[in-house]
C-alpha cells in the first residue's frame, strides 16, 4: 500500500508520523473530514492489501499502518504527479546545478556546514549511484520488502511525505530537502546500494539503488520547485 493509493482511499493524502523504525504509520482525519463513523472507516481500511493495522485514536483520527514501507518509491518518477512549478525526475537533469536567485542557500562554502551544498551533493551521489549501479550489473526486479533496514526506513519515512508536500499552500521543499538530503547521506554510506570487492549484486543491492533513484527524482522536483536546476556532480 502506498500513500498515493492511500490517499485515493481516504480522499486526502496520509500523514507520516514517526520515525517508521518499528513500524510505518500513517495518520488521516478522512473519518472526520468525511462525518464518518472511525471504527467503520478503520474497518474497511483492514481489509486492504498491504495495510498491517488499523487503528483509531481518541478524537476520532485513525492510524494505519502499512506492512511494506518500500512500496511508495514505486509510485515516485516518471508519471508522477508534479510539484506546482516543480518537475518529477531527475534523469533529464545534468551538469553541475545552478543557484538561482533568492535561493534558501549559499553558494559557498562548499562544505558539510552549508545546506545547499548537502542538498546538491545528495542528488549528485543518488544519480552516480544509478551510473555506478548499471556499470556493475546490479538489476532484476525490485523488492520493496528488502528496505526493512534503519537506514532504508528513515529515507522512506522522508519520501512519505511528497504527496501531502505537493498539495500544501506551504511545502517548505527547502527544509523538506535537506532532511531527505541528510537522511540519504546516512544511508549512503551506511547501507550499501553497491557491491564492493568480490561481492556479487544482490536483490537488496537493486532494491537501494531503487531507493536512490526515487531519492534523486524527490530532490530534482524539490530544487526545481525552488527555481534551481539539481546537479549531477559537484
């Protein structure tokens, strides 16, 4: 289950909660918002494949929970919706990114202190790790269930948050990016997309570098919302 397709369901776009370590939650007043009654609500929810649990809270507002966190990067690239002013991927976009005036960032230092530059180098190692990946053969089908790791969860609980950023009247991308930004520096380095040595491709190794690539197309559409072009290196 994914948030758009939960979205569908619910009228309005889930909201993330949590840091989605134990497990992937999910709150929505649709109950409210609709004069439902909640337990009914929650009770049709149960029965939807891919929800793990349902429940209401006092007040009236449901949490679900999904059971395959990692099935929202399939609904993130080419065909997705876009941002007002924004664009849905990063594959188009090369060279080394522009900043464009009246930029939340500096252009220097080029350093872990400054934002801008964390942001940027980001989507330039999520698009190397797409390069590297098929220079590899890393590939096969994707398995959503693989991204069960702390790293993997803490860049999809970031990821959840697209559809409801794209419908707010204030989506905050600049802040929004660089937490997916610093979340996917963490994952970078810490839960390999990659083999090294003589370690064979693995499906868990496609499977972040899925992740990677919903990464990249998440902070070209956020930077592009923000008038800027995402770079493919720095």
């Amino acid at each position: 289950m994914t948030p758009g397709a939960l979205g569908e369901v619910l009228g309005l776009p889930p909201i993330p909660r949590g840091t989605w370590a134990g497990e992937a939650l999910y709150v929505s007043p649709a109950a409210l918002r609709r004069g439902e009654d909640p337990e009914e609500t929650a009770g049709r929810l149960r029965a939807l494949p891919g929800i793990a649990d349902v429940r209401v809270r006092p007040g009236g507002f449901l949490e679900i929970v999904v059971a395959v966190p990692g099935e929202l990067v399939t609904e993130i690239g080419a065909g997705a919706p876009a941002a007002t002013g924004g664009i849905t991927g990063g594959a188009g976009v090369t060279g080394r990114g522009t900043r464009a005036a009246g930029s939340p960032w500096e252009d220097l230092p080029r350093t872990w202190a400054n934002p801008g530059f964390v942001v940027g180098y980001a989507h330039a190692r999520a698009v190397a790790v797409q390069r590297w990946a098929a220079e590899l053969g890393v590939g096969g089908d994707f398995r959503p269930e693989l991204l069960e790791g702390r790293e993997d969860r803490a860049v999809l609980r970031l990821l959840a948050e697209v559809h409801g950023r794209r419908v707010s009247r204030d989506p905050g991308w600049a802040a929004y990016a660089e937490q997916l930004a610093l979340a996917y520096h963490d994952a970078f380095e810490g839960a390999a997309a990659l083999p090294s040595g003589d370690e064979e491709p693995s499906e868990l190794h496609a499977a972040r570098v899925r992740l990677a690539r919903a990464v990249r197309d998440v902070l070209a559409e956020a930077l592009a919302a923000l008038g800027e072009t995402a770079p493919d290196r720095l």
